[in-house]
C-alpha cells in the first residue's frame, strides 16, 4: 500500500461503496478502522448501519445526528445566497461533504487516528470535497482513496466483492444506481441513467410522487422568514430540520423538485444525475420572494452576479476557503432585512408565488401606483431619460459626423 497508517477513521455510509472499504482497508492495510456514520436524515436504518459496521469489522462505530447541524449550518447559508449550480442544482450533495469531513476530522482527534478515508470514487466530485475538506483542518493528515487504489474498477466487482465476504448491501444488479440522501435530497446516477438521452425510470424516485399523480386540488402554504432563514409553516415555529422535513413532504406530496440534468464536474467530465429536492425548491423560491421586497436594488444585483461563484465554490469543494468565508459575511449582511412571509401555491409540479409581504418591506404602493398619487412627478423622467441616453446620443452624433 502506498502508506502506513494505525488508524483511520472511514465515512461510512453502510451502502455499497464504504461497506466494502471497510473490509478492504481491514485486509490491506492491516490497520484498524473506525467508522463514522453521520444521520443527515437520509431515511437510512442507522441502527443497521451501526450493525453492519460491527459484523464487517470496524473496531469504533460512531453513529451521529447532524441533522440539525446540517440545516441550520449549511443548507440555510446557501439558501440564504439562493445558490444554485449551473441554473438547476440545488447542491443537495455537495453542500453535505464540508459537515462530514468537519466531523470525521474531530473523530480523528478523539481517537488519535492518523489517516483517514472515504468511498468517492476518482471520478467524481466527493473526493475533492472530501479531502480540500480534511487537508483545510489538518495539511498533515494520511488520507486513503480506495477507488484510486484498488483492482475493484466497477460497481459490479464491488458487488461481487461483497457476497464473497457475506456484506450486506442495498445494492443489486438490477438496481446498481449510486445514490445519495440527506434532507434536502436525495440524487441517483449510474445504470440507466449514464445515457442521458435515457428516460428515468418511474421506479426511481422515492421522495416525491410523479406530478401526473400529484392531487388534482393545488394547496396553499405561508412560510415566514426571520434575516434570511425560514422559521415557521402556516404560523407554526419550526427548528431547521424539522422545517425542512415539513417543507419535503409538502413538495413530494406535489411532485415538486424533481431535476433531470447533465452537470460539468470539477475534475473535467460530464455526468448525468437525476436530482429530487422537493423541500429545496419551495424554501429557494419563497426565499426569494420575500427577498424581492426587502432587498435594495444594487445589493440585490449584486449579490445575484456573485451566486454563480458562491455555488461553483460549493460544488467544488472550497466549503472552507478564504473566499467562501467572505462571501458567506457579505451574503448574511445582505439578509438583516429579509425578514416576511411568502404565499406558495403547490400544485402538480409547481410552486407558484401567490402572495409576499414584510414588516421591512421597500415596496411602496404609493410610488408604485397607476392611480393618482401626490408622490411623484412623472415629468422628472425626462431628464432621468435624457441623462442616461447622453452618452448613446453623443456616440451615434460622432457616427454620423463621420459619415
């Protein structure tokens, strides 16, 4: 093996990928092996994760719930910068690596574990997040990337791998989709799927239910926000997480979030997922009608030129950067008056924005009126008019004195 370590701490997920990590670092590089499984709300049974853990060999198990930590810290940052990657993605797994390299880097130091590793594969995205994640905590740690190691180059081997060693895995060769779940969604890629003219399979999705067999009656709902971050349903106080879970069954019950796309990754290749994000999709909408009567104009604009950069630095993994840090504290600076309720119609797909109002609201309708109004002189626009087109009447002046 490329380098001798005593003790590494292995994200652990339970499915295909970790659980035959964790036998395969066991065998080859004779060391022992803690696991950590963070609960994100993936819907996965922790108490078996914790179990199969235990039989396949892990000499530590840590089984943690984060998933409040993962709202309040992570998914509402980015929903207060409404970042979205390449116009539809909505970051669901990208935006959940930083938290759980955090924490596998603080089970690293209650263990006095000297490596660590993970189950993303060398194509992808997760191990860059991964580890810019651990090497921003410690430059001296030992990370292990199976994938970019092992003899093991398909998730057919993998599966073969773990009937020989009698693991426990979700996966089947019917259904060999990689798959990743939190709260706020969950993401499929592989079979089918890697044909992206392809269709989805109906079989596929497991948080919403298909909009043709959403109800045929739309439903209403009121979501307030306090500085950027929603806080209650239909007037009901929420924590962030148990929000967010509300927020999802709301969509799935609609058929709402679900995204088909091919993305760029950061390591240079295109890949196709299928993305289901019900709750996301309501909160970033609604968000952003309350922002649309309590942000000011330019910082708005802004702010909007900057969400391209902010979700690219999610997505590729800079969670913990400098840059990040800036402009997360520009962002929630933007957001000390986003504060009001949003009006969201759901309805076979679609959330629709019926209704925004605010305390801090810039809307005023007696400027904004087509009645009479004592507010404002129309005749002001002129000069407003012949002041911004100065420079286009002196360039097309020039051009035709030289005609």
């Amino acid at each position: 093996m490329s380098k001798k370590v005593n003790k590494v701490v292995l994200a652990y997920s339970g499915g295909l990928d970790t659980s035959v990590i964790l036998k395969w670092l066991i065998e080859n590089y004779d060391c022992e092996v803690v696991t950590f499984s963070a609960d994100i709300g993936q819907d996965d049974n922790m108490e078996q994760v914790r179990k199969n853990a235990e039989k396949t060999g892990a000499s530590t198990i840590y089984v943690d719930d984060l998933k409040e930590a993962f709202v309040k810290e992570y998914v509402f940052p980015a929903f207060r910068a409404n970042a979205i990657y390449e116009g539809q993605y909505l970051l669901g797994t990208s935006i959940a690596r930083p938290l759980i390299a955090k924490r596998q880097m603080e089970i690293v130091a209650l263990e006095s574990a000297d490596g660590v590793s993970h189950g993303a594969t060398g194509k992808g995205n997760d191990q860059v997040r991964f580890e810019l994640g651990y090497l921003a905590i410690d430059p001296h740690i030992k990370i292990i990337a199976p994938w970019r190691e092992w003899d093991l180059n398909s998730r057919t081997a993998l599966m073969d791998f773990a009937k020989k060693h009698d693991i426990s895995v979700p996966t089947t060769h019917k259904k060999p989709y990689s798959t990743d779940g939190n709260l706020l969604h969950k993401s499929y890629e592989g079979g089918v799927l890697e044909d992206p003219w392809a269709q989805a399979p109906d079989d596929i999705y497991t948080l919403s239910v298909s909009p043709a067999e959403a109800p045929d009656q739309p439903e209403v709902i009121e979501i307030d926000f306090e500085q950027g971050d929603p806080v209650a349903i239909n007037g009901e106080t929420l924590s962030p997480a148990n929000l967010l879970t509300a927020l999802n069954r709301y969509g799935g019950k609609h058929g709402i979030g679900r995204v088909d796309l091919v993305e760029n990754r950061f390591v240079g290749m295109k890949s196709r997922g299928v993305y289901e994000t019900p709750g996301g999709t309501i909160l970033r909408a609604a968000h952003m009608a309350v922002e649309s009567i309590t942000l000011d104009r330019e910082v708005s604009h802004l702010r909007d030129g900057l969400i391209p950069k902010y979700a690219e630095l999610i997505y590729n993994g800079f969670w913990f950067s400098p840059e990040m840090g800036m402009l997360q504290n520009m962002i929630d600076h933007t957001q000390q008056r986003v504060s009001g309720t949003a009006r969201m119609e759901l309805y076979k797909g679609n959330c629709r924005v019926l209704g925004r109002k605010s305390d801090a609201s810039l809307y005023s309708e007696d400027f904004a009126t087509f009645e009479d109004d004592d507010v404002y002189s129309q005749k002001d626009a002129e000069g407003f008019i012949r002041l911004n087109a100065l420079r286009l009447r002196i360039g097309k002046l020039l051009e035709e004195k030289s005609l």
